[in-house]
C-alpha cells in the first residue's frame, strides 16, 4: 500500500459538526466509509429516517464546496462544518424552476448561486438536461432589460459552464454576436471580463483545440460580428487606465491573431494595422506594465514575429494582382524612364527578372519596400535619382541593399523561423518600417565611404558592417526609453565608418566568417525549427514522466509532505497524490487519484504573480509558478509548484507553456534551444568541410526548364536519359563504341588489374543492385541484349577506369590504378560480369585528356583524329551518365 497521505494526519475517524435546517450534531466521520453511507449515517443521527439518500449532499458550511468520493479525503478536516443539503440533481431542479420565473429579485438571487454550482460536474449534468442552458441565454439576450448585476452573474455562470468539456457546441450566431455587443457597450469590468473570456474560449475551440468542444473557431465568431466598432474599441481600450481592460482587451486580441484562418488573415492583420495597435503595444510595453499584462504583451509580439514569417514564406508571383501592383508601384514612384530592356536593374535588381532578388525576402520585404517607398516618397526618388547618376559604375543599388537589409532584420528578430525563444520585450519589431528606413540609410552611407565596385561580394561585404553595427545600436537603444528611436538612429547614422570597421574586424576574430553567408543561416534557420520542436517534445516528456514538489497551504509551506504531479500519457489531465515521504520508484497513474483537466481554459502565472504568493516566507519566488484557470474572477491558482533547482523550474514551466502553445518564460530553455542549433550547424558544417565544398556567397542562379521531358528514371546513385535523343544518335554511338574496342584491344594496352578497380562480382538475379547504365527498352524499338552488345558495357567500363583514376589524384594516399598494368584487357570477361555503381564525382571532359596522358604515354602517340573522337565519345558519354543521382526537369 503506497505512504498515501491523508490531510488528517492518517487518522481515519475523526470529528466533525454537521448542521440541518436548524438542527447541529457533533459526528464522528469514518473516511473510510462512502459519502452515501455516511449520509445514511447522519439521517439516522438526526432522526430523518424518511428523507432519501439520493436526495442529499454534504457540503462545506463556509464555502459551500460539495463533498464528494473524490475530494472527501482532501477537504474534510477535523472540526469542520459540514451542512447536509439537497443533492445536485434537486438544486439543478430548482434552479431551473426559479430561472423561469418573471420576478427580477427571484432571478438575480438565482443565478447569484448559480456562479458556484455550475462548477459542479454532478449539477451542470441535470441543469443540462433540464433545459437550464436556454434560459441562461434568454436572460443574456434581455441584456437591455435587466440590471447590470444580473448580467454580470449570469455571464460570469456561463463562463464556468463552458470549463466544463460539454453543454455548450449549440451557441447560435444570434447568441455569439449578443456576447460581442456586450463587449462593445458595456465598460464595467464585472462585465466585459466574462464577456471577454467566453469569446476567447470560442475562438479557441476550433480543430486545434484539445478540448472536446471544437465546432466554432475564428470563422463562426467572425461571422457573428455584427458591429464595425467591435475592433476598434477593443484597440481603443489598450490605451485606458483601467488595467484589466487593457488586459482582457489584448488578450481576446491575442486569441483572433492567434487562430484567425487564411481566409480572413490579410483582412484582419491589415485592419488591426490601420487601427495603429503595433504603436500603442509598443507604448505598453515602454511603460513598465504589471506581471500578466507583460505575458499578453510578450504574446502579441510572439504572434506578430509569426504572422511576419507567414508573409515572408509567400513568394512573389507576377500572377498575383498584389504583388504586380506592388512591384509597379516602386517604378513609378521611382521617376526613371525605361531605357531599352533596362527597367528594373535601373532600381537595383540583379536582373531583370526581380523574383530572384525577391525570393529572399518573400511578400512581407516586398511590403516593407512598397510602404517606404509610399511614405518617403521624396526621399526613395532622390535615392534612385542620385545614383542612377554615377557613370563610375559604384552606384548603389537599391533593391539589392534593401534585401539585404530585410534579411538583416528578419534574421535578428527571428521572423525567418517564426519560433522565438525571447522572453524580453522587442518593441522595435513594431515599427520595424521605420527601422528599415534608418538601416537602409545607413548602408547608402557606407557604400559610398567603401572601396566598391557593385558586384556580389561588395553587397555582401556591406552588407556584414551594416549587420555588426546594428547589433550594437539596436542592443543600446532598447534600453533607452522613450527616446529609444532616436538614440538607435543617431547610433546609426553618425557613428563613423573607420569605428564600425574596426568593430566589425574584432567581432570576426571571436567569430566565424562562415556564419554570414546566406545559404548558413539558411541552414541554421531550418535547424532552429527541428530544434525547438525537439524540445518542445523533451519538456513535455517531463510532465509524462511527472515529479515531487512540495506542499503548500495558506501559512505557507507544509513539511514533511509532498505531492508527485504527472501528466497522463493522452496529455489531457495532470495527475497528483499526496505523500508522507518521497519515495524511491515512480508512483503509477491508478496511484494518483487526484486529476485536473488542461483541456480547460488554463494559464501560467510567475512568481510574484502567484495569486497565494503574498503570505508566504522562505520561498524563492524566482523557482515558483501556479497553473490558473478561469473558473471564477478572482482567478485562483489550482495548482502551485515550488521547484528546488534552475532546470526543474525551466522543465516544468517551459513545459507547460509549449503544451498550451504558450510563448516559453525560461532563459535556460532559450539558451538550450541555442545550444542544440549551434552544434547541429557546426556538425553539418564540418560534413561540408570535409567535402571540400566552397559555399557560395549569393544563391546560384535557377537554370531555365527544359525543352523535353522525355526522361527514365531507375532508383539507385544516377540514370536519366532522354530515350529520344538516343534513338536519334544511336549509330554515332555504335561507330564511337567500336573506336573504343579497337583502342582498347590493341598489344600496346597494358593489362588492367580488376582487383584493383574493386570490381565485385554480382549474381545477375540480385535486383537490389543496380547496374550503372540502365535503359528504358519499353520506350526503345532495340531490345536490351542488342544494347548490352553494342553500347552498354565498354563504354561503362572505359568510364569507370577514368573514374578511378581520378579519385587516385584526388587521394594521393593511394596506389594509382593503372600503376601495375601487365596484360591486355579481356573485354568479354567483364561484359559477361555485372559492375558496381560507380563512384561521384562526375568526371568532365577536360579531365579526360590529362587522366589518358598520366596513365598510359603510349596513347598519347595514336593518331591524333581517333584520339579526338575517342575523347569526344568520352564527354558525350557525360551527358547520357550522372553520377549524383537522377536528373529532373
């Protein structure tokens, strides 16, 4: 029998008083008899034989908590006061039955005790039933008609119904948009925050909820909007003095942005913008703002780095109206004239084609430059106007800087991944437009104070000052205030160029130079993802696992007592008991008879914030957190956890926040994150390393399609081939093979060794393995052995031994290939045997010539014509093989 521990001190009776009607007896609870049999008990005491067991329940005198089976153990103590009441089916009976009354004082009296039993599973089941949901709806229609008070119980009943995972999947739109009038109309707190809570719980109630309820979402309360003010004064109330309508206002704001659907996205995001609601967070964050006003505040920016990473994954498509528009829009405001098939490289493209400098930054860089282009519209001509004047050939290019600025940014702010790890304010992320106008202006100054000559690498090298003294002025202006902008531009824009270089030098003696290039931070960006999601998979194995914490009551911290809490397998309740001792082994779930639903609309509260933190001494409130719900108004903490170290703390909280989709509250899990990224990057970069592989500065350019499609492919290293230009040239084929045969045959060719090749021998019925050479006969009017005579092994073959000898230079550790050559080479042995694949790289033509001359100098005196076709058939043969996999389109 597990050391379960009991909260009266493992005595199994006890005394208590229980009061009826008028009546008070003194009783002696047995705990381990059932809340049935200690009804009967009772009756039997007072001598009310004929009242129905079924009919009644106990409940705590003072705060009116009903006793049942599962919580008899924890909440009935020596000495308390129990009252014996009708059961929760009775009260539910009755409660309908007054609601239906007319009389005002009978309703709000009514529904005032609703707020308390509607919590309960056992009455919330009958008042269901009973019809009691339609009622509670026809009071809250008939808002207009019924005093403020009533309105607020009876928002503040629907609220705690709706905890519960059904009862309410039949809200209709008629309803919904009631409860969004409310919000509108009404100012008073008691109010707006049910109000407030009850959409939020719609919102989220879509096909990504973990709740049972999934049948509204973002679309069903759109769709019941009926006000146009509904938004803005949502927005508006950001900017009140009454906090908890700056609190309930962005977080119903958080909830929309957080589940809006694609199909209202650009809409919504567009007209919170224009409600200017990223300057007036920004303000909030300025001002020092309260313990869970931050957390909405961190959410919004954590929603806003998202959204900027939806619109920089949409590419630009010269088929989408806005994005044209957009595009034509910078040349017009430009002031240039096209002169010949020279228009957008007058702007500072690369080419002409502006997707390939558009790829990087997506739809959200194009916006961006669209919107600086419209309000700095003097500035943005005189730019282009000046530059387009240089004839030294070091004008700046314009589009090709603002990309990379806009990489700079979304680098910085982690809009390239859209997972940030943060758990500081960034307000500049806010007016990041503005940001990029100071940046940009910056990188104009220093191009023109650099040695440059407009290619690629002069960009890029810009481009890494630019990145290094960002870092410094935006790192220093976070910390300044108010006066936050102007501190970053003056840092920007005044600090001269010989400083920033000698910066930029002392950060790449601490640091890789790799690192800068595009296609790594790429890389990184992609690992950062896979990271963060193994993480999130780690700290949530945590909670599986489950852990001991400590007690704590209302005096503070209990001794000697401990509670092991356990997230189930399903992840939908967190279990714990209460212990006397920490035990050695894990306490299995059917151990851990007390549970909490996290389907349930539950948030995360931090230290100091820990609604039961005030009066308690010896604790380290920085190790503290409380899981919270919205059960009521006063907000109480259902579970609070005192963690004994740094990493059970960040585990346990971190956890919690990732399951809920909440934004992480731990540096050390942030730094974690870093960590697994940096190493991943740094394991991938030395398989690079040891391919000799230079990564290139900018992107390669895409090659254009082909013409034909007319392609085979063959699992295994490399086949493709285009059936009909082979039949075209199959007779050039068959001559250039028998030129191979004759070369090959002669007395002056020395023996090839095959040990030495490492040719293995192959069973013909091994299907797993893949010849190097392999030809589509269905597409072909030639039948495979007339290949296999005529085409398919010597020219492989003769390939091969080039390869080989290749690699031996490549290596200089091994024994050249041909270094042993004795006897000539029997051809029709090796036709008759299957060949390996052979190795990568894939071998050019000019390779051939100097790999003949090392390995034999007695080819290099045949006739000169048959060489030249002989090498000619080499590199055609090139084009039929690829040695690194299959060719597509």
């Amino acid at each position: 029998m597990p050391d379960i521990l009991h909260l009266n001190n493992s005595k199994v009776k006890f005394h208590v008083t229980i009061v009826f009607k008028e009546q008070k007896i003194d009783y002696v609870i047995d705990q381990s008899l059932s809340i049935e049999t200690i009804i009967k008990n009772i009756c039997l005491e007072l001598n009310k034989s004929e009242l129905r067991i079924q009919d009644l329940s106990l409940r705590n005198f003072e705060t009116e908590e009903l006793i049942t089976d599962e919580n008899f153990r924890r909440k009935v103590k020596e000495g308390d006061h129990l009252k014996l009441v009708a059961s929760p089916a009775i009260e539910a009976a009755n409660t309908v039955g007054n609601m239906k009354s007319f009389d005002e004082g009978t309703v709000k009296r009514t529904i005032f005790m609703l707020q308390k039993y509607i919590k309960e599973v056992e009455f919330v089941d009958e008042f269901i039933r009973l019809g009691g949901l339609s009622y509670l709806q026809r009071t809250i229609m008939n808002s207009q008609s019924i005093p403020g008070n009533t309105l607020a119980y009876a928002l503040n009943s629907l609220q705690n119904l709706m905890e519960h995972d059904h009862g309410w999947e039949n809200f209709t739109r008629d309803f919904v948009g009631q409860i969004i009038s409310i919000i509108v109309q009404q100012n008073l707190v008691n109010i707006c925050r049910p109000a407030t809570n009850i959409i939020v719980k719609l919102v989220c109630a879509d096909k990504s909820s973990k709740g049972a309820v999934q049948c509204y979402g973002f679309d069903v309360v759109n769709k019941a909007i009926k006000s146009k003010e509904f938004l803005p004064t949502l927005v508006q109330r950001l900017s009140a003095t009454d906090y908890l309508l700056q609190f309930n206002s962005l977080h119903l704001i958080n909830a929309l942005l957080g589940h809006v659907t694609d199909k209202h996205r650009e809409n919504f995001v567009n007209e919170l913008n224009a409600l200017n609601i990223k300057e007036i967070v920004m303000n909030l964050m300025i001002g020092s703002p309260a313990e869970e006003l931050t957390k909405q505040l961190v959410e919004f920016q954590r929603l806003t780095i998202k959204e900027g990473n939806i619109k920089k994954n949409i590419q630009y498509s010269s088929e989408n109206e806005t994005h044209k528009k957009m595009l034509e829009e910078l040349w017009t405001l430009s002031g240039l004239t096209q002169e010949g098939d020279m228009k957008w490289r007058k702007l500072g493209f690369s080419t002409e084609n502006p997707k390939r400098d558009l790829f990087r930054i997506g739809f959200y860089g194009l916006e961006i430059i669209n919107k600086y282009a419209n309000t700095e519209t003097e500035t943005y001509r005189n730019i282009l106007k000046k530059e387009s004047e240089h004839t030294d050939g070091i004008s700046f290019p314009f589009m090709r800087a603002s990309t990379e600025v806009i990489e700079l940014l979304c680098d910085f702010w982690d809009i390239n991944t859209g997972y940030t790890t943060t758990t500081s304010f960034q307000p500049f992320i806010f007016i990041i437009e503005k940001v990029f106008a100071i940046t940009l202006e910056c990188f104009i100054k220093l191009w023109h104070e650099s040695e440059i000559s407009q290619n690629s690498e002069d960009v890029l090298r810009v481009s890494l000052l630019v990145r290094s003294q960002f870092r410094f002025a935006i790192t220093k202006a976070e910390s300044s205030g108010a006066d936050a902008l102007n501190q970053f531009k003056n840092d920007m824009l005044n600090t001269p160029y010989q400083i920033i270089k000698e910066r930029h030098i002392k950060e790449l003696e601490l640091e890789d130079d790799l690192m800068s290039k595009i296609p790594i931070r790429h890389l990184r960006e992609r690992l950062y993802k896979d990271c963060y999601k193994f993480v999130k998979e780690q700290r949530i194995n945590c909670l599986v696992q489950g852990d001991w914490f400590p007690i704590i009551k209302d005096r503070g911290r209990v001794r000697e007592m401990f509670r092991y809490y356990r997230l189930s397998p399903n992840t939908k309740c967190l279990h714990y008991a209460e212990y006397l001792k920490i035990r050695d082994t894990r306490p299995s779930l059917e151990e851990l008879i007390e549970k909490i639903d996290l389907s349930t609309n539950m948030d995360i509260m931090e230290g100091s914030s820990l609604m039961i933190q005030h009066n308690k001494r010896n604790i380290n409130s920085s190790l503290c957190f409380s899981l919270v719900g919205n059960r009521d108004s006063e907000n109480l903490s259902h579970i609070d956890f005192i963690c004994d170290s740094v990493v059970k703390y960040s585990e346990w909280i971190d956890g919690f926040n990732m399951f809920l989709d909440k934004n992480i509250s731990s540096k050390s899990t942030a730094k974690y994150i870093q960590q697994l990224t940096d190493i991943n990057l740094k394991l991938c970069l030395l398989e690079l390393g040891s391919e000799r592989i230079d990564i290139p500065i900018i992107p390669p350019e895409i090659p254009s399609l082909p013409t034909d499609y007319q392609f085979f492919y063959e699992e295994g290293w490399c086949e493709a081939i285009d059936m009909s230009d082979f039949e075209k040239n199959l007779d050039q084929h068959e001559q250039s093979q028998e030129n191979l045969f004759n070369i090959s045959n002669t007395t002056e060719e020395p023996e090839i060794n095959e040990i030495e090749l490492n040719v293995e021998s192959k069973p013909k019925n091994n299907r797993n393995k893949f010849s190097p050479l392999t030809i589509n006969t269905n597409r072909s009017s030639y039948n495979r052995d007339e290949l296999k005579k005529s085409y398919y092994t010597p020219i492989t073959t003769t390939v091969n031994i080039f390869q080989s000898v290749f690699d031996s230079n490549r290596y200089p550790n091994t024994d050249s290939i041909l270094s042993n050559i004795a006897t000539p080479l029997n051809y029709q042995e090796i036709i008759d045997k299957p060949l390996p694949p052979m190795p990568p790289p894939l071998l050019g033509g000019s390779s051939l010539k100097s790999l003949k001359q090392s390995s034999n100098p007695d080819l290099v005196s045949l006739d000169e014509a048959k060489q030249s076709d002989e090498v000619k058939e080499m590199v055609d043969s090139d084009s039929i093989k690829n040695c690194n996999g299959p060719v597509n389109g």
